[in-house]
C-alpha cells in the first residue's frame, strides 16, 4: 500500500544518494546508499507522528535547505564527503525524537527524556507535540542507539549538531571545533520552517502544537493571527542572527536565493497584513 509518507521517504532517500554519487563520484557509492537508508527511516518513523506541524514535510523542507547549503558552500570552499553526510543525516533525524516509541525505553505510556533513562508521562489524548519540551534530546539518543556502534557515522558528531536546534538557541563559543556544522544544521531547521512557501499557511497547525504545551500563554498568543503578526520581530531578533553564514551560503546557487527570497516575502506580507494564505486576520 502506497502512503504519503512511504513516498515522500523514497524520493528524498533517492535524491539524496543521487546528489551525493554526482558530487563525489561513484567511489562513494556506499555512502550514498547509506543515506538513502537513513532518509527512509526517518521520514517513515515521522510518517508516524501525530504532531500538527513537526512532522515528515517539515523535516523534508529542513534536509533539502541543508543540502542547498552545502551545495553553495561546495561551489566556495572544499567539502569532504563525510561533511556532506554527517550534516545531512542531522538534518534528517533533528525531530525524530518526537515520535513516541522509538526508543528502547519507551513503553505504551513512558517515554523516556534524557541521557540516565527518566521518563514522562503524557495526558490523555496528548499528541507528539507534548514531547516538544524533550525532543531535541530523545534525538540525539535515538542517534547513539541506532549508530552508536556505526564504524562509518560518527553518532556524536551527529548528536552535537542535532543539539544547535534547540530554540531558543544556547550561546556557544564561535572558537569550539564543532559549531560551524552545528549552526548549519541549526539554520537548516529555521530555514526550512521559515522558508517554507507555505509557511505562513501553517500557523494555525504550529499554534495548536504550542497549546498542547502551553507555550501561547507565555509567548502572549491568543490565536494563530497573532502569531503571523508578530512574526516580523520574531523573524529579525530570534532568528535572522543565527542565519548569517548560511545565508552566504544559500545566496551562491539561484536553489538557495529562493529559500532567501522566501524568508523576506514572509515578512514583508506579514508587516503589510498582505493575507494571501494563512489564518484570519
């Protein structure tokens, strides 16, 4: 039976390995059917999710700005394989700790939220989303589960960038060794959500995920509207600092200006109440 999320999996999975075999040649033909693997799990495991917005297209758009912006970056610097697939593969898993069960520990009602084996449990009728406070990392656990023992992907190195997509972001040294990937993947996810042609169209679905943990009352949101209109000052304080290097990457290719040129219209509609999609306003 053909599902959306089956196929979704199959053609980004294809399209990665593809892009990976052009870039670095058919020496590497391993890898890239290692990425396609690990594209078909992971959306499929989202496939799963019952989260309103976090769920298989998001992480979909997040992995195709990822790899824009390692094709800008390949057209201005040296790029190694493994740099390819370790940011990809972040890309690719940063909200598969979302979905509830697919860590050894998690049980019909447990679901476990960190490193020494702590569970929660949720409400009755709680969707994935009541796992937002912990998903940044039940990912990086799932990571060390499935390829803790992997001799050919560094589970750490993944785990580490998958950490910079914890919002609001933490302040990092620019000097430590791994932040450079870890600020990509990072600007990967804001761009594929805030970069998203239809994102404004989906305010109502993130709106909904943030009730679920009462994150509203503390943003000061009472309805998806407000969300839209304030999201010029949210865009160029909470986010647009974190994007600067990625940025310069995505505006190398006319793919990348696109995601660029996205990120400005959303604002500009915002801050013009130009409601072309999205909740009344």
């Amino acid at each position: 039976m053909m599902t959306m999320p089956a196929l979704v999996a199959d053609e980004l999975g294809k399209h990665l390995a593809d892009d990976f075999r052009r870039l670095f040649g058919s020496s590497h033909q391993d890898e890239a059917e290692r990425l396609d693997g690990i594209a078909r799990v992971a959306l499929e495991c989202l496939g799963r999710s019952d989260a309103l917005y976090h769920n298989v297209e998001h992480t979909f758009l997040v992995t195709l700005v990822g790899r824009d912006i390692l094709r800008g970056r390949m057209l201005t610097e040296r790029l190694e394989p493994e740099d390819y697939s370790h940011l990809i593969v972040a890309c690719l898993l940063h909200d598969i700790g979302y979905v509830r069960g697919i860590l050894k520990g998690d049980s019909h009602d447990h679901f476990v939220v960190d490193a020494e084996g702590r569970t929660v449990t949720l409400e009755r009728g709680a969707s994935d989303a009541a796992l937002t406070p912990y998903h940044v990392d039940r990912s990086k656990l799932f990571v060390m589960e499935r390829f803790g023992a992997s001799p050919t992907l560094d589970a750490e190195r993944v785990a580490r960038a998958i950490e910079f997509t914890r919002f609001p972001a933490g302040q990092t040294g620019d000097n430590a060794p791994d932040d450079r990937e870890g600020r990509l993947v990072q600007a990967a996810d804001l761009i594929g959500q805030l970069g998203d042609p239809l994102y404004l169209k989906k305010a109502n679905a993130l709106f909904y995920e943030f009730e679920e943990i009462g994150l509203n009352r503390q943003l000061g949101y009472a309805s998806p509207a407000d969300m839209v209109e304030r999201y010029p000052d949210f865009y160029w304080t909470s986010v647009s600092p974190h994007l600067e290097e990625a940025v310069g990457h995505l505006n190398v290719t006319a793919a990348g200006r696109q995601w660029v040129a996205n990120l400005h219209s959303h604002v500009f509609c915002a801050e013009h109440a130009f409601a072309l999609m999205g909740p009344q306003r």
